[in-house]
C-alpha cells in the first residue's frame, strides 16, 4: 500500500511539474534553467523519500515529519561534496547562485575592543558598550541552548559543552576576529544569561514531560472543543518520554562515546563560524539559520538513536540513520574549511594557550586511566584480598571452634600425634 501510495504522489507530482513546464515557454536563461530543474529534481527526491524512508524514533507530530528531515540530511550532504570538490574561487560564485547578494568579502565583527561596563568618558550613555552587545544573537543563543538542552536532557553536558565553547573562543580569537569579545561577554551574557537560562528553561521543560500523562485519545472521541484543541497541541508534544541517564563514569564506552558526543557538538558550533568566514555569509543571512534549524531538527533524532544504541545495544545493535548523516555532515563542513582556507586554520596558537590545552587533555588522559583502569585493578586487589582474609578467618574459626574442639574430647588419653595433627 506504501509503496502505491508513492507512486501515485510521484504520478501526480511529476504531471504537474510537467503541466507547468507546457504551460510557459521555456527561457533562454541558462542560469534560471539550470536552478529550477535542481529545485524540481530534489523536490521529486524529497517527496519519494518521505513516503518510503525509513521511520526514526520520534512519530509526533507525525513520522514524515522526520522522515523529511532526513531526506534533506542527504541533500545537504551531497551539496557538501558538490562544494568541496570545487576551487575555492568556483566555490564561493556557486553561492550566488542562491543569493546574488553573497560571493563578495565581508568585513568581520570584532565584538572586543572597550570592554569598559561602565564607560565614564561616554557621558550621554556611559553603558553604550552593553547596548552595543545586545543585538539578535542574544535571543539567538538563548533558543539555541533551549533547543539544545531538550536534545541532550542532561544538565551537566549542557553546561560542559557552554563553557567549552567560551575557552574555544578564547583559543581561536587569533583566527577568526568574531571570537574577541569581552570577558564579561563571554562569561555574564553568553554562558550565565543566555545560555544558563536556555538551560534552566529547557530543564523545566523536560521536567514537564517527564512528569506529563501520556494517554492518547483520537481527535473525534473528544467531546469537547476546547478538549479537541488541547489534543490538537499536545499533538506536537512526544509520544512518550525517554529520560536520558548518560552516567559517562560507568563505564568505557559510555565515557568515550560521551566525549564522542561533546567533540561532534562543538566542532558542529566551531562550523558554523568558520563556513560564514570561508563562503563569505554574513552571520544575518538566511542561510546561516536555515542551517541552524536544520541541525534543530536532525540533532534531536540523532542524539535519540545515539542514547538508544547506547542504553540498548542487544536491542538497537547499529547505530541510527540520523546519527550517522549528522556525523558525515559535520566532518564535510570541516573539510570544507580546511579546504578553502588552511592558512587560517594553520595559524599558530599562543604559547600560553597551548599549554592550557596540553594541561587539561594531560588531567583528562590522567582521570581516564585512573577511574577505568587502576582504580578497577586496585578495587578488584581489595576485593581479592578481603575475600582470603574472610576465607583464612572462617578457617581459623573453624579449627578453633569446631573440629579441633570435638577431636580433644574424643581422645581423652591423649593421643600427642593426633593432637598435634589437628
């Protein structure tokens, strides 16, 4: 029936595409010609694969919802390549193809400078720094960290991977002038205003569903109005709630894939600056949010099957669809930097900061060994140790208490072998 029911919408789909081409005559614009037949090509794409892709863990608000998410995955991947196998120069007039306003050099924001709170030489708004900070990308990372935090569920991996974040910043702030910012900009408005309430708002709302009734009801056994627009809501709401218990010390492979999950996250971040460097976007374009969006909706359903194959590996025993397109996307997105511009990439780090790096990978190899394997071997030492002291005073007892009391009085002539014997 499934597979019917695609071809019947590709049947249809591909007659009106058809009927619109007979109805106008075709333009002599190369250019024009060229887009609209890849616009036509990958809407007939995404129309096949929502109907026959494999469905994901999430079925609210309804499994084609994620289904198209995922075939889009494959188209952003395979513009990737498309953009990766070009010069650097075909790569960035490729981009005006999409918007003639982009393939032109932009002037990059340095948010440092006066980092003065309170600036007394400015005497008609001496707090002109702080309104000069305060511009769309405040809101922009407090919905950020609130999507994020509904993704990960777990407070501390938020709050590890916000504070990464910031010492990245720090690091890279010699490569990319967009990374300057203040010190109170960093730490007081980024990572304590909008990412702390991000995150406190997020784990409120995954409090919420965690303590929610899941009981589904159809649309038209509700008798009332106001019961069926509740129903209506509540269908963009999950099915059922999973909470995630990551317990990155338990073992290994949680603690590696953990790590794992951390890395991917903050190279995912670190990409998105470094592709509005190299394909010269403008950090308002729209482009730049279509991707976040698209990372909002494929980070959810990636990170579902990742916790999945980890909780559940005799159940799910490979890892999901969604995880693994999310991983090849953002190392293309790598290499497409490395590739359009290596000299930046190249430029050496301050001493300095590569001895705060060298340290915390040094107290991270050092934690690593000692939590799974000498504390396991000196654990597994006392347990061995405590169980022959155990075993010796049973013994002990036994000899003196039971055995070697009963022989004594069954030979009371004395029998000196004997004795000394028991």
């Amino acid at each position: 029936f499934r597979r019917a029911h695609t071809l019947t919408v590709l049947f249809i789909l591909t007659c009106a595409l058809g009927y619109v081409t007979l109805l106008e005559e075709t333009p002599q614009d190369t250019a024009y010609n060229t887009k609209r037949g890849i616009v036509a090509s990958i809407l007939v794409f995404l129309c096949f694969g929502v109907t026959q892709a494999k469905d994901g863990p999430f079925s609210r608000p309804h499994p084609a919802y994620w289904r198209f998410w995922l075939c889009v995955s494959v188209v952003y991947e395979l513009f990737l390549i498309f953009i990766l196998f070009q010069t650097v120069q075909d790569g960035r007039k490729f981009m005006k193809y999409i918007d003639p306003h982009l393939g032109v050099p932009l002037p990059e924001r340095d948010y440092g400078g006066n980092c003065l709170i309170y600036d007394p030489g400015n005497e008609t708004d001496p707090f002109h720094n702080i309104w000069d900070k305060l511009d769309g990308f405040v809101p922009a990372h407090f919905f950020g960290w609130y999507l994020k935090t509904l993704m990960i569920r777990d407070w501390w991996m938020c709050m590890i991977i916000s504070v990464m974040f910031e010492f990245l910043e720090y690091s890279l702030e010699h490569q990319l002038p967009n990374f300057s910012e203040c010190w109170w900009d960093h730490w007081i408005m980024d990572v304590i205003l909008c990412n702390g309430l991000g995150i406190y708002c997020g784990m409120k709302t995954l409090s919420w569903l965690s303590l929610k009734t899941y009981k589904w009801q159809g649309l038209w056994n509700i008798p009332t109005y106001k019961g069926k627009m509740k129903r209506i809501v509540f269908q963009f709401t999950p099915y059922s709630w999973v909470k995630f218990e990551w317990k990155p010390a338990s073992s290994l492979r949680r603690w590696l894939a953990v790590c794992g999950i951390i890395f991917v996250f903050l190279l995912a971040e670190l990409n998105t600056f470094y592709l509005k460097f190299v394909l010269w976007m403008p950090p308002e374009h729209y482009l730049v949010l279509l991707r976040l969006v698209f990372f909002v909706n494929v980070g959810g359903v990636a990170m579902r099957e990742i916790y999945d194959f980890m909780d559940d590996p005799k159940f799910h025993k490979k890892l999901g669809q969604q995880a693994w397109l999310v991983a090849a996307i953002t190392a293309t997105e790598f290499l497409i930097v490395v590739k359009y511009d290596p000299y930046t990439l190249t430029l050496s780090l301050p001493f300095y900061i590569t001895q705060c790096w060298i340290l915390g990978i040094i107290l991270v190899l050092t934690w690593t060994a000692w939590r799974f394997f000498i504390r396991d071997i000196t654990l597994r030492y006392k347990e061995i140790r405590r169980q022959k002291q155990e075993h010796r005073h049973e013994k002990d007892k036994c000899l003196s208490n039971g055995d070697g009391h009963s022989a004594l009085l069954d030979e009371p002539n004395g029998n000196k072998p004997r004795e000394r014997k028991l």
